[in-house]
C-alpha cells in the first residue's frame, strides 16, 4: 500500500499533475492514488524526486515502533 494521494493532497498537488511530471497517463497514476496497482521501485522513486519527499515517505509502515 503508498501514500501517494495522502502527500499530493498534503502538498496541494493533482493527480494530473504527477502523471504529467512523471509522463504516465493520468489513469497509470489514479491507479497507484487508489492502490488498485503498485508503482515499481523506480517509478516510486521518481514520484518520491517529483514530490521532494522521502520514498519512505510514501509508503504503509509494515511495523509500529
């Protein structure tokens, strides 16, 4: 499971936005948003660059501290 929707709304951010920074059609992205599909590591990392967040960042912690 991500974050991604949960920090594009924090930052103020679209959906289309993303897709198009990324250059992955807007229903590639809504998909990762609602995790009906999982971006691979390299495609999260560039989210990550994109949003200049922590690739931590965007993902469901496994464990609670």
């Amino acid at each position: 499971m991500n974050r991604i929707k949960e920090v594009l709304k924090d930052q103020g951010r679209t959906q289309t936005w993303l897709a198009q920074k990324i250059n992955k059609s807007y229903v590639i992205v809504t998909n990762y948003c609602n995790n009906n599909s999982q971006p691979s590591i390299e495609v999260l990392r560039k989210i990550a660059k994109v949003l200049d967040v922590d690739v931590r960042e965007l993902l469901e912690p496994t464990k609670k501290f």
